[in-house]
C-alpha cells in the first residue's frame, strides 16, 4: 500500500504519532486532567454548562487550526519538492 493510501484509510495519524512520542505532552495532557477533575469538582450545573460550552469552542478552534497548519505545511512542503526538481533541470 502507498503511503498515500495509507493516509486515506485512515493509517497514517500524524496527530497520534505525536502525541504518543512525546513525553512533555503526555505530562502536560495529565497535568490538564487533574486540574480540570479540580475545577469541575464544585461547579454548579449551570457552571458545568458554561465549561462544556467553552471547552467546544476551544476544541473547533484548535481542529480548524491545526487543519490550517496541515494543509500549509503540506501544500509548503510540494512547492519545496517542486522548486528543488525545478532547480535540477
């Protein structure tokens, strides 16, 4: 299988190899947890509400800009290919 194909079926998932390599995340994603379980702890329901809310709007943000990244990053990454086979002829 290409890696192409690879990608399209779904395994090749850059974000998980990341996230799965890199200790300093793992400790941070930890460290959120525990201070979130703290937070929620002595919410009242409305509160709760009005988390859930944020943590969703915080969630699209960061899934549109990590899409924006990716496609720059992979669209930079053809042009450099391009220009370097470009600069051989």
């Amino acid at each position: 299988m290409t890696t192409l194909e690879d990608l399209w079926q779904g395994n090749i998932i850059p974000w998980e190899m990341y996230v799965r390599d890199n200790p300093h995340l793992k400790s941070l994603l930890s460290i959120a947890g525990e201070n979130y379980d703290k937070l929620i702890a002595d919410l009242t329901e409305k509160q709760m509400e009005i988390l859930e809310k944020y943590k969703y709007t915080l969630f699209e943000m960061n899934s549109f800009t990590e899409q924006a990244a990716f496609k720059y990053g992979f669209s930079l990454g053809l042009r450099l290919i391009v220009e370097s086979v470009m600069t051989e002829l």
